[in-house]
C-alpha cells in the first residue's frame, strides 16, 4: 500500500509558499513568475484502461488474496510511476501512458515467489514496489514485450524476522519502511543508521535493490556495506546470500543482487548490520572558506579517520539558494553578517553530525576533528544551525512540489569521483547543466554539495533550478538530464552514486560497466528471470527516456 | 617463473629440525618416530609427457615469443599444483598424474588476451599461476575435457602501473608479488598492508582471485575491501570494472570477478586502496584465561572498534603446541612460569599487533585496546614474544615441510562464524577432526586460533597434526577434511574464510550458496568462457577429491 500522495512526495500538511527572500531570487534570477499551478484531481487523470483478463486476474487472486489484488485509480496512479521530476510533470499533466494493470501484495515470502510464478505463465511484467520514492525511473510500470504489468508492493512484507544484538545483525522483511525499521531496532537498543532522503516513504528492499546511501553514510557506511546476507525471490526459485562475517567461497552473488533494482527478483529479507543506538548525537554547523577548500577539509578528516557520522558541505551557490530558502530571515542575515566579518563573502556551508556511545566519546572525537576544521579557516556557526538542518532532514523533497506549482524546473543528480578528480568532476557537471539550460533561454541555478565520504573519494549531489519550459517540459529536462549524463561519463566517474539506475541511467551504463559487463548482467537476468518479466525496461534495454524525440512516455 | 622450490614451500636455507620438546611432543602424543623421508630428486620424479601438438606450441610461441613458452620439467612440475597437503603428498611420491604441457608467461595484458584466444582455438585448458600457493588445489594443472593445459604465470606483468597518493589509490598489476607490492608502494610512502601467510611468494592477481585475508586484515581489511576496481582477461574479452569509491550503478561485477579462482579469467590489473606507511608499530603477546573468554575479549574490542591491525588468539592446544616447536625451552619456560604464577594454567596465547600514524597515535589506541584487555583476566607478556610471532610470521609454511619428512600429517583449514555461533563452530570442527583421525587409529592434535576480527564474527583456523597412515596418507587426508567440511556446513558457516575454494572445497559450495547460486556462477562462466577452458576442475564442477576411493589423481 504506497504511504505517498498519489502526485507528488510523501503526505499532505508539510506544504507552503516559499519564503519571500526565495520567492525574489526565483522570480530575479530565474524569471518565476507568481502563477501557481497544481495537479489536476484525482478523477480527471487520464489512465491507459486495466488490460489484465479475468483469469490472470483470479490467478493472482488465488495466490495473494482477493483483497491483495487492486485495480482502482488510486492503486494504479500510486503504483505507476515513482518521483522522479519527469515522473512529477507526467502526473501533474493530466494524462499517464502506463500504469500497472493490478497492485498485488503478496503476504509472505513464498506468496511472492507464486506470484512471480503466476506472472510468468501469464506473461505478466512485474514492478517491484517498495516505497515507489525511485527518482530514476526505477518503478515505472512498463510492461515491455508482455501482456500485462502488475506491481509488486512489498507492503505486507514487514518487521524483524531476527535480531543478534551480540553479533550486531538483524534481519528484516524487504517492505520494511525507514521509520519502522529504526523502531524494531530501537526496542533493542539498536539502530541501522541508515536514513536517506527517502527515509520516511522507502523499504529496506527498496534501499538494497538500489544501493542507497543514508544521510549518515560516512559513519555507517551505505546500504551496501550494511548488507550481510538476504533472500530474493525470482521466477527461477528463491536465491539466499550467506551471512556469515567474511568468506572465500567463490564470487561474492549477494553483491549481483545488491542494486538488481528488481530486474532479478524481489528482495523479501536482508541481514544487516546494525550497531548500539548513540549515547550523543550533536549537529552543528561551520563556514567554510570555498567549496574546492572546504573539499580538501573533507579529505583531511576522513582520511584521518575522524570524519562526523553525517558530513554536508554546500558549494558556494547551494548555500547562497539553502540560506535564501530557509525563512527566518532574521536569523539568516545574522549568520551572513557574522561569517562577512570573519572574511567569509561567498561562504560555504558545512553541516555536521557527530556521534558517540556517551557525551565523553562524542567530545573528544568532535575535538579531533574541530581541530582539523580550524586549521583548514573553518569557522563555527553554532548548533542551531546544525539541528535546523537535522529537524527538516526529509523536509526537501516536499520544497520541490511546491517548486513545481511554481513552474519552476527541479531536479537533482549525483555522482562521485576519487579526490583527485573530484573538482574536475564537480566543474564539468556544473558547466554542462547551465550550458544546456542557458541553451534553451532558462538560465539555471545549479548549487551542489557532498555528503558522503570515502577514503578515496566523495560523492557530488547536484541540484539545479530553470524556469520550466512551457510545453517542452520533458525535452527541456531531457536535455539537462543527457547533457549531466554525457559529462560525468566523459570524466569517467559514475553515472550515480546512489539513486541508481532505473530508467533514467541506464543509456550510460555499458559506458560504465562495459560491453562484456553489460552482457555478464543480461546471463544473470536470464539465469534468474528467464522470460524477462521483471522490471522491464529498467537498468538493462532501457527504452527512449521522457523528452527524447523517439520516446513516447 | 615459479619462485618456489618444487617439492615444498619458499626456497631453501629456511628447514631445520624439530626443536627438541616438539620432537618429544609428537613422539609421545602421536607416535612420531625419528625416520626421516624426504623428497625424490626432480629427476626420479615420473610425469606425464607433455601433450601439446608441434602447431600449438607454435602458436603459444607466436604470441608470448619463444623464450616464454617452456616445458622443460622443473618449469612444469613447479606448475604442476600448489602448495595444500595433498599436493605435497603427491609431489614427494615420486609420480605426478597431472601437470601443464606447457608453461607459458605472456608480457602483456593485451598478450595475455591473445593466448587466451590461441587456447579456445586450440582447446587447451588454462590454468592461471601467479605463486603457485593454493593450499586447495586451486591450481592444479587439471585439463578436463580439452585436449591438453597450459599454465599461464603471470610473472611478467608486474610492477606499479599508476598511484594517486591524495586519493589513497594504487595500480598493480596482476603478477607483482607481495615483497614487491610493499617496495613499490614504500617508495610512495605507501602500504597496502596485506600480509598473507604466502607474502613472499604470491601475488596481486592470486590474493584478488581467491579473496585472500592478510595476517593485518583486522586493521587493513581482506583483499575484498582493499580492491577499488580489475580488470581481468577471459577468453570473450576483457572486462574492468570501475575504479570510483562509490557507485549505485547497478548490480557490483567487481565483485563476480574478485573470487574467481582464474575460472572466468587472468586478473592482469587490480587498484587498490593504500595507506601512509604507519610511523609506528610494536608488537606484543598476552596470556588469556581460556579461548571461550578469549573470543568474548576480541569481540569487545572489535565491537568498540579498538582491535589491533593484527590480532591473534591461539586457542589453548594451539598455544601448548606452538610453545613446544618455538625452540628456546628457557624462554619458554619462564613464560609458563610466569603465566601459571598469575593462575593461567592452561593460557591462550594473544599475539598483537598495533600501529600508529605516530608513537602517540600508537599509544592512545593501545592504551584504549590494554584496558579492555585486562578488565578481561589479559597477562601481559611483553613485546619479546610480539616481535618473535613477527619475526617468523612467514616460517611456519617451512616447518610443514620438515613435518612431512618425519611422517607428520599436517593441514590447516578455516571458516568463519558470527559471534554468537563462534563457539558451536569451533568445537564442531574441531570434534570432527579428532574424531576422523582417531577412528583411523592416529589421534590428533587440533589447534585453532582466531585472525580476522569483524564487527559481526571472526575466522577460526585449525592446524591439526596426526601420524601419517603409510600408503594411504590421502585417504586419511581426505576422510579429516571431509569431516571438517560437513561439520562446517552443518552449523551453517563459511566452508573457507580465506584459503578458497579450488578443488578441495568445491564439493560444499552448492550447499553454501545454494543450487540457483551454483547455476548464476555458470552462467557468467558461460558467458566470460564460453568453451570452459579456464582452470577446469576448480570451484565448479570439480573431480573427485585426491583420497577418494573414485579419485584418479
């Protein structure tokens, strides 16, 4: 069952206007006008009619349930697409071309794999459906060369199956959302520390079939280093990863299944590692003196091994467009004023995340670390600033709905490089973005920031604002989109740090993986899931992406 | 070009007899008696003749030149199997059943493609030999079903091909063996840190293909986390995986590759991560009240993330073996004096080894790590014993040689378990070796020690030591391993933590990734050597173990 609104992020009663300092700076800088335009009701969406048969439709019934098995509106349209800014466009326009012909929610582990069963004789595609928060294309409904779609919620594949607290290992069911997933593990004493931006709307399957990183990510690791073991479903039979702390044994399969973002199976269990809950978390904030500076910082700490649990430095441009967002005018003002006098003109902002088993461990590991902060001319903002940021950690992606009433084109990307390459990376992204959109006669703000840290690398979060293009929404984002892709390729980093592939990547996945690589996926499609009924059209064999002259979505 | 002797391990100048209460331990304990039998001259030494056509060998020629193609029979005995105890055993029996037609060393990565090639049009099995030290028949030359076999060293492709000291990143090729990894990377101030028991005398291409954990890999990691991206030749083409710190770009192929055992292809480059060499080390033992208690230790230090780079817990039969063969009966003791006056009648010998950016780095983690340690019941005794485990850290592989000319079973195996089933494990295995050997009417010596910390569980390796069976040494051989792999598979743990897979483990790797798993590796098999020509008989599809009644070899 999707917990999202069927239009846009998450659930009413987090909306409003933007604060009026932003408001100019669109209206200066991007030319947004005052029109706000919001999606059409529910009753007017045009929808593709439910192709499933009668039969097919029993079948599944006989395998979930009669109650399991929907094919209203509101079930399909919440199923169709994810929330991706092309996939927000499309809902708000009136008219989806696909959507799932049924939502089945299968109750157990082995009900899925019927399921896949039954979808194979009918020639079902099958969706897998965690959270549906993909910002890539990664649920649409796409039936590719079959009969029917259906997705595949995970809905009612919930909670602990097992928890180790002495090994640090919990396994959990793969529809598992973020919030409850913290609260199984929190009666134990225990956290995954796992919270991306989708947190509140996202499921632990969702999360491995993705390889999502967590705002936290630089202390815990991302979702591919918490992943001990799990259990995927496929229409060849059911395939369980070991568990066990480190092996020899052969290839490592569970790191084939890990980011298969559902063309394989679906991913009904993991085994994860997980940790004793903080004794002390304290968030605070610093300026610091350039973003090419304020990288090198970043490099200092975490090759020290000192580096906070969360770690957040905005480039000059995303701090200027974050402090014009934030309201609070007053206290804004404040901070820019305070970091002037301290020679901070185009400052960049730094928000930390600090942890520790009591207060004492948290202080003298932020010791350490403040202490590399100065030496590199950072300069203390406070906490306030700090816990504002972690008070509306999930609140963005309710920002961008409100941007698109606005008219306004919203998207983020991602990608990460070695240290090295880092700002190479950073400037010919951010130079392709506003070239392609300045093309166009809508100039573009494109802020970036890195938030999660490796010893080698870091990745780069782009988020870039246009006036959207009246009519040419999607050719207009294609452009953007194509153009990022093109870039980051040419530089030789990856396509995406961690909203994977989906729809939206997968024209640069041989570019990464190679052609040998891409052929190795399609055997272990084939082994797996020999009638290519899941997910289709997502990370391999891709169609036209919205917006190209040749795709028809 | 084999480093190694081909009888037995390393080179000469490192035997020795038995220290003299050793001696006495294995004559009273297991009936050991002072005959000495050592290995035939290489040239009583019965091998197959070599098989390759006058146009193959041409061919081979052709693309490694004439130099690098040789079948004289040092070059192919010392390519001929590795280093386990049934290769021994067979090495020193005066008959080899199987060895390479030819040895060939190509120059190039691009050269290595090319042989790879000549070998499907020619149907010659391949089999890859970096330093030739499986101790699980992972390179034996084995032709299965094609016309004859080649062993393919990679002794040519060495050497650093690039570094990037700001991104902690260095590129090696495939054939550098271990002292000279550490000498490139030195002269960068650099380490890899992974120190293998096979150090000296294998290489960056055999520890990635057989997912190899070093003697450090507390600290450091196993070769799985040290590796940022390979590339690797098969017989469809090359394939390299991305060398970015971090991706979501779909399923990790690195990870097919890292573990591949050369049955999908000759690893010819590896980029790994690498530190600062650390300013400071010091090694030290302590004495620890029981192996039970002794876990319990390391689990708390590793879980508050304060173990030591090298951390090594001999259980109480390993300890009392180990102190008899360690010569210097003085020295040794005054240590039993000293660890019994303080009530530890039966210790458990703790080795550590800590490092430090600096000595006060050094001190503060070890301050840290001692205080955990003696709230545990830990004897400190001292950096003497430390440095000697230090000193000798490559000297144990020499003894088994001198073992096996006294007429010494001797075999080492290893797995891994979570820490809350560490101990089922260990006594599990441990029973079934006891048990096999004592059914044959020669008891053994088992000991186990703990070498690689996880948050999340830790290895247990065994030593074990019983009287040869005269005339059925592999029978013997082979009925202990099975008991121990059963046992293994029984209670759920890793068949191997680090020695890998080859042919002595192939038989409990369905039971370990399940049937689906076993049909997903054919698969990529399939597809990365489609005619099957790479290291046949290894992983998949493996013969019948030496010892069985249906054995050939």
């Amino acid at each position: 069952m999707s917990r999202q609104r069927w239009w846009g992020w998450g659930v009413d009663g987090h909306d409003g206007p933007l604060p009026a300092e932003g408001d100019a700076l669109l209206s200066h800088e991007l030319g947004i006008s005052s029109d706000r335009r919001g999606p059409p009701p529910l009753e007017a969406l045009r929808l593709p009619r439910p192709a499933l048969a009668p039969g097919a439709r029993s079948a599944l019934e006989a395998v979930a349930g009669s109650a399991w098995v929907r094919d209203d509106p509101f079930s399909r349209v919440s199923h169709a697409v994810g929330r991706s800014y092309p996939d927000l466009v499309r809902l708000r326009s009136g008219t989806l071309a696909t959507a799932p012909d049924a939502v089945v929610e299968p109750g157990t582990a082995q009900d899925v794999l019927e399921v896949l069963r039954a979808c194979v004789r009918l020639d079902l595609a099958v969706v897998p459906f965690g959270g549906g928060t993909s910002v890539v294309g990664g649920v649409e409904a796409l039936r590719g060369e079959h009969t029917g779609v259906i997705a595949l919620d995970t809905g009612r594949l919930t909670g602990l199956v097992d928890v180790d607290v002495r090994s640090g290992l919990a396994t959990l069911r793969g529809g598992t959302f973020g919030p409850d997933v913290e609260a199984e593990l929190g009666s134990h004493g225990l956290t995954l520390g796992h919270q991306p931006q989708s947190f509140e709307f996202s499921t632990v399957g969702g999360w491995v079939a993705t390889r999502s990183a967590g705002q936290a990510s630089t202390g815990y690791g991302r979702i591919d280093d918490l992943v001990q073991g799990l259990r995927l479903a496929a229409p060849a039979g059911e395939i369980a990863t070991g568990a066990g702390p480190g092996t020899a044994a052969g290839p490592d399969l569970r790191e084939l299944l890990v980011g298969s973002e559902g063309t394989l199976g679906v991913i009904t269990e993991a085994t994860l590692r997980v940790r004793p809950a903080p004794g002390a978390t304290r968030f605070e904030a610093f300026g610091l003196p350039g973003f090419a500076a304020g990288t090198e910082t970043l490099r200092a700490l975490t090759q020290a091994g000192i580096a906070a649990t969360v770690t957040r430095l905005s480039d000059e441009e995303e701090t200027r467009v974050n402090l014009a967002m934030a309201g609070s005018a007053r206290a804004v003002g404040a901070l820019r004023g305070y970091l002037r006098a301290r020679g901070l003109d185009r400052p960049c902002l730094l928000v930390l995340g600090w942890e520790g088993t009591d207060a004492a461990a948290l202080r003298a590991h932020r010791e350490d670390g403040v202490r590399v902060l100065r030496a590199h001319g950072a300069v203390a903002v406070g906490a306030k600033v700090g816990a504002a940021w972690a008070r509306n950690r999930y609140r963005g992606a309710y920002v961008r709905d409100e941007l698109l009433t606005r008219g306004v084109l919203v998207e983020t990307l991602e990608t990460a490089a070695t240290w090295t390459r880092l700002l190479e990376t950073y400037r010919a992204v951010g130079a392709a973005l506003r070239a392609s959109l300045s093309a166009r006669g809508t100039p573009a703000l494109v802020g970036c920031h890195v938030s999660h840290l490796y010893v080698t690398g870091a990745s780069l979060y782009f988020t870039f604002l246009a006036r959207q293009e009246a009519g040419a929404e999607l050719e207009q984002w294609h452009a953007a989109k194509a153009a990022a892709g093109d870039a980051i390729a040419a530089v030789g980093a990856t396509i995406t740090h961690h909203h994977g592939v989906g729809r939206d990547h997968a024209p640069w996945l041989e570019g990464e993986v190679g052609g040998l690589g891409l052929t190795l996926l399609r055997s272990a499609k084939s082994t797996l899931d020999p009638t290519g009924i899941m997910n289709p059209g997502k990370l391999l064999d891709a169609p036209p992406l919205p917006g190209m002259p040749d795709s028809t979505a």
